[in-house]
C-alpha cells in the first residue's frame, strides 16, 4: 500500500502546479484588462454613441436610439469615474514603504531650494 501512496502523491502534485501556472497566466490576462479598461470602456461607449446617431437619423429606430443613448451616457459616466479614481490612488500607492536613504535626499534638494530662493 505504501507504493500506491508515493505514487499517487507524485501524481497529485504535477495538476496542483498547472492549475497554479493556469492561475497565473490568468491573473496577468486580467491585469492587462485592469490596464486598458479605461480605453476598452471609452470604445464601447464611443460605439455605443455612434449606434445611438444611426438609430436616430438613418435606421428611423427611436427605441433603439434612446436604449444605445442610455447605454453611452453610462460608459461616458463610468469613465469618469474610472479616471478620476485612477489618478486618485496614483498618488497613494506611490512611495509606500519607508526609505531612510530617500527621505534624506528629498530634506537635503529641499534645504538647497531654499536657500537658492532665499539668495535669489
């Protein structure tokens, strides 16, 4: 029995690391979606908007027109939001962890700012 349960130990640990590989490449899929959503979003709603006009003007379909209107004025709006909340955590996620060798190099650039400004 001690034979069956080297074996498939062994076995077992060959899918554990391609499910593991597989999780990976997906993660990066998805951070690569996270960093064109913004673009990705103002298609849509640039799509969205230019079906709206057809439906408007030259398919004659105000019901069709008014829900491709809606549907623009949402991805519109979610983009707002989008790139406002962006440039908000850019700062925040910026210089998170503590650099002692940093910090005195931005008080000394500082130091030396004012008493240019100071002889100035």
């Amino acid at each position: 029995m001690s034979e069956k349960d080297s074996s498939s130990s062994s076995s077992n640990s060959i899918p554990s690391t391609s499910k593991l590989e597989g999780v990976i490449i997906l993660l990066g899929f998805l951070i690569k979606i996270g960093k064109y959503l913004p673009w990705i979003v103002l298609a849509f709603a640039a799509v969205s908007m230019t079906f709206a006009v057809f439906c408007f003007t030259w398919w004659n379909n105000i019901a069709g027109g008014i829900v491709n209107l809606i549907l623009a004025i949402a991805g519109f709006i979610f983009l707002a939001q989008l790139v406002k909340r962006r440039k908000i955590h850019r700062h925040d996620y910026r210089y998170t962890r503590e650099d002692p060798h940093r910090e005195s190099t931005v008080t000394e650039e500082t130091k030396v700012r004012t008493k240019v400004r100071q002889g100035s």
